[in-house]
C-alpha cells in the first residue's frame, strides 16, 4: 500500500484533467478536429480508389520422367533418363517478365490498350508516342541525349515487370499474382493474358527446342556406324517427338489457375477510416502545441 501512495494517484488524475481543459476542452482544439474532418474528407473525394487484382496458380504435375523403349540404357547414358523441363516458379516468372513476353504481347495490340486508344491497327500502335516528363526534358536536353519518341515493347514490359510478380508459398506450393489498379476490368484482362500468354511461350520454345534436337540427332544418326549409338539416338529422336505431342497441345504447360483474376469487392486504397484518425490526431496535436506555446511563451522565450 505504501508503494501505491507513493505514485499520488489523485494528483496524477487531476493534473490529467487539467491537461484536458487547458488544451482538449477548448475552442481551438474543437475547430482542429472540424477542420481535420473536412481535410480527410477533401483526401477521399480527390483520391482514386485502388482495387486489389488477383489470381491464384499452381505449377502443373508434369511427368518428368518419360521413358521411351527400345535403347533405354544407351539413352540413359547419353541424355540422362530424365527429361528436366518443368517449368518451376523461377522460370515461370523470368518468362513473365522477359522482353520476349512484352514482344509477343505488343505484336498482339497490348501496347495499344495499355498506353494507346486500343486500335489494334500495327500502323497505329507502333507510333504512339510518348509523353515524357518536362523535368525529362530538360535532362535530355543538358546532357545531349535523345528521348525515345514512341513507345515499345520496352515499355510494355516495364509494365509487366513493374505490376505482376508471382510469389510462392512454399508451404501449400501456391503461386499468387496480385497487382493494384484503379481499372478493374482491364487490368483483370491484361493479367489473363499475361498468364496465359506466359504458359504459351514456355510451350512454344520448348517445342522448338524439340524440334531443333531432332533436326540435328537426325544428322547425327545418317552417319553413324555403332548400333548402341545408333540405338540411343533413336530414343532421343522419339522421346523429343513424345515431349512435342505432349507440348502440342491446349492443356497448360507450367501452371493451372486455380483462381482467374479477380478483383476485390472494396478498394484497399484510400482506407477512409485510417485518413480520418490519423488527421484528427495531427490537428489535435498541433492544436495542442500552438494551445502551449502561447500559454507558456514568456517561459520558452
């Protein structure tokens, strides 16, 4: 009991609530919390609302193991008895953001409906051209160099690279791409195509690759004179012919969406309710510090 009476707990309270008259209770501090209000509510209105844009993936089983009969242990000896192909989260997302997506992706218009009026006129999109800053402008101009006048696959891949990137959890193994945007339905549209269009190109180079291993194996098996080597050359002609049938086809190569693209039911940005306590507690406080300095400006000067 003795330590308790020595913390004066009636003292405290009352200089607590002189505190509150002297500076809370006050016309200054009521018309602050008016005006933080009205400030917050001037923020909301000039604020555009950001909405949360996400899909949810997962890399595909693929079979890694293809064997082919006939030479299997000749094959084995040369090209391994495992096909490592898969298309792991890594390559998915260096894929993803690769000058040869945004390529693909502005030969089909993207760069139109991204920077342009959408005309998927090649005419068109391949002049648009670009509204570069004045503080740009000014360095371009100091320095000597030369601004790019129209925009480009570059750019599109900035894009890219700047609002979509797939993040695994390596616990569940699943991929998540999520971005913020103030468009919901393009940026819905413009993530389905990017993921799409990333499955697609890992086929695409992976059937060529095919194709080019088979072009020269077959070149290697017009000259050759040992029957093991011929064997095994056989089975990577027919193991590559396997993985291209595979490939060739409309199922996804790397992942599935579990979840397509969607958009969050309310914008994560601005949060209403953290603009406005947060205004109402800096006004206070400066209510409060302005209320102190003339109160006790003989002291502090």
């Amino acid at each position: 009991m003795s330590f308790l009476k020595k913390i004066k707990f009636k003292e405290k309270i009352n200089l607590l609530q002189d505190f509150f008259h002297d500076f809370i209770f006050i016309k200054r501090s009521i018309y602050a919390l008016g005006i933080s209000i009205v400030f917050s509510l001037y923020i909301v209105q000039t604020s555009i609302p950001q909405f949360e844009i996400s899909s949810a993936l997962r890399e595909a089983n693929l079979v890694k193991n293809q064997s082919v009969s006939g030479g299997a242990n000749a094959q084995a000896l040369f090209i391994g008895s495992q096909i490592s192909e898969f298309n792991s989260i890594d390559e998915f997302g260096s894929n993803m953001h690769s000058y040869a997506l945004a390529q693909r992706m502005w030969q089909q218009g993207w760069g139109s409906k991204v920077f342009g009026n959408g005309d998927l006129n090649e005419e068109y999109f391949n002049t648009i051209p670009k509204n570069h800053k004045i503080s740009d402008k000014i360095a371009a101009f100091l320095l000597g160099y030369d601004l790019f006048e129209f925009y480009s696959a570059h750019d599109l891949q900035a894009v890219i690279k700047g609002n979509f990137t797939p993040r695994q959890n390596r616990a569940t193994k699943q991929i998540t791409i999520s971005a913020l945007s103030s468009n919901k339905e393009f940026t819905i549209e413009l993530m389905t195509a990017v993921i799409e269009e990333t499955d697609d190109y890992a086929k695409e180079s992976l059937i060529q690759k095919s194709n080019e291993v088979i072009a020269s194996t077959y070149k290697q098996l017009a000259t050759s004179r040992n029957s093991s080597i011929s064997s095994a050359l056989g089975s990577t002609i027919n193991a590559e012919y396997y993985k291209i049938a595979n490939l060739d086809s409309d199922m996804p190569y790397g992942i599935y969406i579990i979840d397509p693209p969607h958009s969050s039911e309310y914008p994560v940005s601005p949060h209403i309710a953290s603009i406005i306590y947060s205004n109402l507690i800096i006004f206070l406080f400066l209510s409060i510090l302005f209320s102190f300095v003339q109160k006790n400006k003989e002291d502090l000067w």
